[in-house]
C-alpha cells in the first residue's frame, strides 16, 4: 500500500518509518534557515528533529528561500503539510527512513520579503543558519575580498530598496532587531568553507557597511559568527529517488531526501542569545572548530573533487564505481595521506587513518547512487577551497604536490572537454572563463593556471607550474586511468630537488 505523505496519514504509514513524536502545530520557530536543499534536509534538519522530539519545541526551523528554483519547495512542503521522508542508507546495505517535521513552515522571499525580515526580526528567533554553497558569500578566494558584484547584491544596496538576497534580508532583519532593542540571532554558515563562520562574518559585515556602515559597525560588534563542519553526503533526489522510496516504504512523497547513513557536525560554542542542546544529539559542539573542519575539506572534499573529474574522463557516471576501482583507491589514499593530513593539527577525538580508510568505504557504497557531475559542480569555487590550500602548505613545506597536481589538470582536461562538446556545460559562476583557459591551456600548455581569481598566488609559482604540467603531459599522453597509476607510483622526492 501506498500512503500520500501529510499530517493527516502519519498513522496509516508502514510501522518502519519513524514519525514525529511532537505536534508540528506546536512548534515555536527558533532557526530560520536559508538555502532548504537535500543537505539541509538531511542533516541540520535532522538533529532539530531528534531535538524536537526529546522535547525542546521552541527550536522548529522556518526555512527560506530566495531564488526562482526555490518555489518548488515552497509547493511540495505545503502540499505535504512541511513534512518530508529522510530515507538512510549504510554501506552494509541496511537503510531506514523517518519522517521529519522540523522545517514546520517555509517562506519564499519573492513572494513576500517582508515576511521574511519579520520572521528574522522576532525575538523567538534566535538562529540564523545558511547552506548557500560556496559560492554564496560573494568573497574573492585570490584576494579575500567581499565584492557585491551580482546584480541582486547591488540592487540590495540601493536606498531604499526591498532586500532580495540572502545577506540583504539577514541586514534588514538585523536593522530591525536594533531598531527595537532585541538581541540579535547568531549567524550559522553550515557551508564547505574554511573558516565558515569568519568568512560570513567577513562578508556580511562587508555588505551591511556598504549598506549603512553605522549598522554594520553594530553587527560586527555585537553578533556572534560561530564557525561549523558538517558532513553527510546527500546526492541529489531525482525520479528514481521517489520510486525507490515509494516502493521500499510505501511513502508517496514528491520531494524525499536519500543520504548516507554516516553523519558528523562539529559546531564552535559562540552564540549570541543562546542555541540548541545539540550534544544531546551527537552534535561536537566544541571551542574550536578548525581541525575538524580541515579534516573534512582536504580529505573527503578535495577527494570529490579527484574522483569527480577524473572518474568522468575515465567514463564513470557515480561516486561509488570510483571508489570501488582499485587504481583509484591507492590514488586517493596517497593524495590523502602524503599530501592532506600533513597539512593539518591533530583532530580530537579523531583517528586520521581510520577516518582516511572509512572514507574510502563510505565512497564505494553503491547504495548512495550519489554523481560524479554532482561533485564537479562549481569547480571554481570549490577546486580554491579545498585542494589549493593544500598544495600552498605543502608547497611551503617542500612536500608532495603531484596528486594535487593532477587534479587541477583533471579539472583542465574536463573543462576543455566541455568545451569540444563531450560533456554538458559546466555549472559554474566562471564557467565560460574556465572553459576559454582549458582550451587555451592546449595551445599555450600552462595557461589554465592564468586565471588569476582562482590561482591567486599559484599562478607564478614555478614548481606548481611544473608540476601541473607533468601531471597534465601524464593525463594527455596516458589517460585518466593511467595518469593515476603512474601518479600514484611516482617518487615525489625527484620534485624535490628543483627548488
């Protein structure tokens, strides 16, 4: 039998899936949450919702959405009375599903902005929380600058005007909260960014200056930018996603979510007006995030980032056929271990070897079904946040960089293919730049590495230029496969000895 997923069915569902043990009616909005995709559904959501049900109902997420995409979500919630079935999937093949009410309603900003900046402004709200990609802050990686250079941002920036973006509601909510003497909510960036919580600080007290640098002097003083990790990987729902549930719970929901079963969010202690128990919950919540948060992105993001664009220049289609090939595991075992976690502290609690090997299971595990054009998306943003790091703290080390290497030329190599028409268009804020630098980089080999926002620094360093370009004479004279065979192989220390 199959059940149409809203309030009135919950109790017709099949006894495996979990069911709010709370009253959604009930729920007092204490997070507002901007950027409601399958990540945010599956994680953040998924800890207020064991929160929510332990009791503490004053901590329901209102979600937004600002973008034209997002009024699909605005329908499927409401139509589904807010609820949706968050199904988990182990690598043993085991899964469960739940079904989860704590995004208790949901706005979608075009419709109204100011209900929106009145949600922010409530004194109830206590928490602000964005997954807005990387991407999303507007920060230059080359130069560390916020530049308000899309035509929503410096339409926000108008006297007067309705705000339209993420950082234009947070600033109007905010101006509000002063205005009436309540506290302000903390900023939470659950996005894969180093230093996500400087960053937002960095970017959003940039646009409020720019704004009203009274106000923004105000937000710099006095509201609280607590860094955070998270991680689970979440592919995105497609068809295929709502059938499968459909027919192994018997849940007919229009917008479900699959994940993984792993799930980890290490969260730094600095809040404004209180937060969420969420240790109760699993949640680290501890004093400083940085370890746990380079772990993540030099080690399971940069390695997206190798399996993404050389599995799809090797004629993969998912995550879990990379990780299941044994020229890729050495590969990405060695890119891990030679040259990421010598680049990072010691992470509490945290055992890197067996997080390294753990990774490499939790990417073979077929059940996830997750895409490699899932992990390429925005390469510009993400290829500076999660593998140029490493290769500039090697590099000021003397250490390996090869593996490094050859995924920026993989990136090259992808991106000129998209170019000669053997791929779809990058999705990408740079793309049709990336694409012009790849095909350049055939005539002019190195030119890639000219792209000056992107590189920063790298671009005139001669021993990466180097070794770009061996990695890159590998990948075109021997193919992705043997590129990583022969990479993988390769004595770093004959680097070495050219300074």
């Amino acid at each position: 039998m199959t059940v149409r997923l809203n309030a009135a069915n919950l109790h017709q569902l099949d006894p495996r899936v979990a069911v709010p043990r709370y009253d959604p009616r009930q729920l007092t909005t204490g997070i507002v949450h901007f950027g409601v995709g399958g990540f945010h559904r599956a994680h953040q959501a998924m800890y207020v919702e064991e929160l929510l049900d332990a009791g503490h109902t004053d901590w329901g997420i209102c979600g937004v959405g600002v973008l034209p995409g997002d009024a699909r979500m605005r329908d499927v919630l409401k139509a589904q009375d807010h609820l949706y079935t968050l199904v988990t999937r182990a690598p043993d093949g085991t899964s469960g599903a739940r079904v989860i009410g704590a995004v208790h309603e949901y706005l979608f900003a075009p419709d109204d902005p100011d209900a929106v900046v009145r949600k922010l402004a409530a004194p109830a709200t206590r928490v602000v929380t964005l997954t807005i990609t990387e991407g999303g802050y507007g920060v230059n990686d080359a130069t560390g600058e916020f530049e308000a250079n899309t035509s929503d941002l410096k339409r926000d920036l108008t006297p007067g005007a309705t705000p339209r973006t993420v950082f234009g509601l947070i600033t109007e909510g905010l101006r509000r909260r002063r205005d009436h003497d309540v506290p302000p909510f903390t900023v939470v960036s659950c996005d894969n960014i180093q230093g996500n919580g400087h960053v937002t600080r960095h970017a959003l007290t940039a646009f409020a200056r720019l704004k009203d640098p009274e106000l923004g002097e105000w937000i710099a003083r006095h509201v609280a930018f607590p860094s955070s990790m998270v991680d689970r990987i979440t592919p995105v729902t497609t068809d295929q996603t709502r059938q499968a549930v459909e027919r192994e719970f018997g849940v007919h929901d229009a917008w479900p979510v699959v994940a993984e079963s792993f799930s980890q969010w290490a969260l730094e202690d600095t809040f404004t007006l209180g937060r969420p128990p969420l240790e109760r919950v699993g949640v680290q919540v501890v004093r400083d995030v940085e370890p746990y948060e380079l772990m993540k992105l030099r080690l399971l993001n940069a390695s997206h980032q190798a399996m993404g664009h050389l599995g799809l220049l090797a004629g993969y289609t998912f995550a879990h056929e990379v990780g299941q090939d044994s020229r890729f595991v050495p590969f990405l075992l060695g890119y891990m271990t030679e040259e990421a976690t010598p680049t990072l502290r010691p992470v509490p609690g945290v055992d890197l070897a067996a997080y390294r090997h753990e990774l490499i299971a939790r990417f073979a595990n077929p059940a996830i079904e997750d895409t490699l054009a899932r992990l390429v998306v925005e390469g510009s943003e993400r290829i500076p946040k999660f593998v140029l790091p490493v290769v500039r703290a090697q590099l000021a080390t003397n250490g390996d960089i090869h593996r490094s290497a050859l995924i920026v030329a993989a990136w090259s190599a992808y991106a000129a293919a998209v170019g000669e028409g053997r791929f779809p268009a990058l999705v990408d804020p740079r793309a049709e730049r990336v694409t012009r630098a790849a095909l350049d980089d055939a005539e002019r080999p190195g030119a890639f590495l000219d792209l000056h926002d992107v590189f920063g620094d790298l671009t005139h360093d001669a021993r990466f230029r180097r070794a770009y370009l061996t990695a890159r004479d590998t990948l075109h004279r021997d193919g992705p496969l043997g590129a990583l065979t022969i990479t993988a192989g390769r004595l770093e220390g004959e680097e070495r000895t050219h300074p």
